[in-house]
C-alpha cells in the first residue's frame, strides 16, 4: 500500500469516527438541557442509531456494493448527513427531533461498513495493515471528546455544528479517496443474504447460540451506558464529563492489545466470563460514586469500558469468525451485528429510557437545571441485568475445544 494511499486511509477513519464522537456521547445531556427532553425520548433517540445498524446492511449489500463505487457512495451519504446535522440544531421539539437524528444515523451508519470496504480494497496484508487504519478512527473519537469538553459545548447545539462541518469535509474528501469500484449486478445479493440468514446455521452448534442469546442480552446494560452515562456525570457534578468518558476509549484501545495473546491462553470462556464481570463492576461503581468521597469509583466506571467492550464484544466477533470458518464468515459477523447493536441495542435504548423515567426525581438538578435522577436505582438495574446474564452463562456455556486465533485481530 503506498504511503499517499495509508495517509488518506488514516485520515478518513480518524474523521469517520470524530463525526460519531462529537454530537453521540453528549447528546442525552444536550436533549435533557436544551430540548427538555423525558428519559423515554433520550432512550428512543440513542435507538435511532440501533434501527440504522439493523437497516443499513440492506443497503450496503443490495444496492450500493453492486452499483456505485464506495467512495462516491460515502461522499453523498456524509453530505446529505451534514444538511441533517445542521437541521438537528433547529429542532426545538424532541419528538421531531428523533424523527431528525433517525434520518440522520440512516445516512451515517453505511458509512461505517463503506468505510471498511474502501480500506480493505486497498490493503495486501488486511491482518497487519487494517489496525493501525483504524487506530486513527480511536484518535478522532478521543478528539472529538476533548474538544466538546474544552470548548464547553456539550449542552449545545454547537456539538451537531461541530460534527456537520467536519461531516461536509468529509463528504468532499470521500471523492478523492482510492477507488473502490461497485461488485456489479452479477454480485451475489439478496435480503436473506445481506441479513447473514445463511449463518443460521451456527445455531446448531449449542455453546455458540448460548454465546449469542448472551451478546444480545449483554446489549440492553450497554445502552445504559451509552444513553446515560453523559448525563449522569453531568448531573453528578464532574466538569467537562464528556472529555472524561474518552478515557473510556483509551482503554479500549489498550485491552485490545492484549485480545488475540489472551484469547489463546484462557480461552474463549474467560474472556467472555471478565467482560460480563466488567459490566457488573462498571455499573456498581456508578451507582455507589459520587463527586465527592467516591470520586475514584466514577473514573474506574468510565475506564472499565475497554474490559466490558473488548473482552466480551470484540472476543465474540472473534469467537463468532472461528466458528463461522472461511465460506460464511461475513454473514456471520453480519448476523452478530444485526442482534447486538441492531435487536439488541433497540431493546436496550427503550428500557434504559423507562428506567431511567422511573427514576426521576422532582427536586432539580444543580448541575443541569432539570429535574435529577436517582442514579443509585437506575444503576443498579443494568448490574443485575448482567449478573443475571452472568450466571446464565456459566450455567449453560459449555465449549468443549480451545479456538485459536492469529497474532493480528483482523
């Protein structure tokens, strides 16, 4: 791969993921200050993003993989994402402004299996090249947190203009990206295929349905996280939260390091078993921190992330590769993909957003100026959703061979 091509490649995933950082990980903040949004509607809008994840494979597979270069395709799709951006800082009216970002994230999240295709098009060695391409979407994530926390931004509309600015550029620059030319009309595509329905056939294979009823359980504390911990460390008091919670990402991008060594010495079991634990931590951390006395336990809740995503979500990508083998690999991963962040999340985002109006107190936040939570009831929930997950899995998983993996996580 030529250094002009790596250089371009590097600066689309460090944008691709910027875009996602700068207007995601505050927007429950954003809504509930700005909007005056309830905790059901910050539920169902974080589920806007999930509805996209199990939609956008359709399009990828049925029209844009077989008609239209990826790059041109990409370009569109992050302009049109931007005029979407911009008309989200309009929107007054939460109900409206759902109907906006569910727009939007069906526009956005091709991008992300887009993006792959054209970095993959490229590469002679995807094992050793494509994680130091993506590393840099890690980077523009962190960024993008750093600059909404310094510049004070989070309860703002500025963090949609952030993001449609830096969504135009890369729409232009998309144009100039490296060829990825369209599979044609001959490519093999339908619906059943684009959903990874020839990948049923895992389910026979007792220890991996266990493993995914798991992964799409696991799901619902996720979104949780996702939906509120912006806004719980804002009402909690913690300055410039949304910078905080990169840290989050940091050690993500550490604990992946570690996954293809520890997957081949504790195996498949144990790693998944620490990542169901994480959850369980992260969460009773939460529920018992507090800006004060506790202030460690808040830290140690965003930092657990790189244990609870990597060791359970990123080791289950992997499980599910060796399982699949060679011939259906991508609909395997599909298929994962689909129950977890599409059925699973959709789940997840509307029960976290009943909990959490279960939950609402009527004295009002100092910190916000709306009414608060009762954070300690609304944590604990997604803790014993995980603990049950927990004992359902070391009740019932049962892998009788030691899976390896290569050196690289591809």
């Amino acid at each position: 791969m030529k250094t002009k091509v790596g250089v371009l490649l590097c600066l689309m995933m460090f944008l691709e993921y910027f875009i996602w950082s700068a207007w995601y990980v505050s927007m429950s903040t954003y809504m509930k200050v700005h909007l005056g949004a309830t905790d059901d509607a910050i539920g169902l809008t974080y589920g806007a993003l999930a509805l996209a994840t199990m939609i956008s494979p359709f399009f990828i597979g049925l029209i844009a993989d077989r008609f239209f270069a990826a790059q041109k395709v990409m370009g569109l799709l992050h302009l049109l994402g931007a005029a979407m951006l911009l008309l989200a800082t309009k929107i007054s009216d939460s109900s409206v402004f759902y109907w906006v970002i569910l727009v939007y994230s069906l526009l956005y999240m091709p991008t992300i299996a887009l993006s792959n295709s054209i970095a993959f098009h490229q590469m002679t060695d995807p094992g050793k090249q494509f994680p130091w391409i993506r590393v840099f979407g890690t980077g523009g994530w962190i960024i993008a947190g750093l600059l909404v926390a310094r510049l004070h931004i989070a309860e703002t509309p500025s963090t949609f203009i952030m993001a449609a600015v830096v969504s135009a550029a890369l729409g232009i620059i998309s144009f100039v990206l490296p060829n990825t030319p369209p599979k044609g009309r001959a490519a093999d595509a339908s619906a059943s295929r684009a959903l990874g329905v020839e990948a049923f056939v895992l389910f026979k294979d007792k220890p991996y349905l266990i493993f995914f009823i798991a992964a799409v359980l696991v799901c619902i504390p996720l979104s949780f996280y996702y939906g509120f911990a912006n806004l719980f460390l804002t009402e909690s008091g913690m300055q410039e939260s949304t910078g905080k919670m990169i840290l989050g990402q940091v050690s993500e991008a550490l604990f992946i390091i570690a996954i293809p060594f520890l997957f081949n010495t504790i195996g498949v079991k144990k790693m998944l078993l620490l990542g169901i634990i994480a959850w369980i931590l992260r969460y009773a951390a939460f529920a018992f921190g507090n800006i004060d006395t506790n202030l460690w336990l808040l830290y140690a809740g965003i930092i657990l992330h790189g244990v609870c995503y990597d060791f359970f979500f990123v080791t289950g990508y992997m499980y599910t590769e060796k399982k699949a083998g060679e011939k259906i690999k991508n609909a395997a991963q599909g298929l994962f993909t689909f129950a977890t962040y599409g059925l699973g999340m959709v789940i997840g985002t509307w029960f976290s957003g009943k909990v959490a109006g279960a939950y609402t107190l009527s004295t009002t936040n100092a910190f916000t100026g709306k009414a608060g939570h009762n954070w300690l009831n609304i944590w604990l929930m997604p803790a014993y959703i995980a603990i049950a997950v927990l004992v359902y899995f070391i009740l019932f998983f049962r892998e009788k061979k030691q899976l390896h993996v290569a050196g690289e996580v591809s």
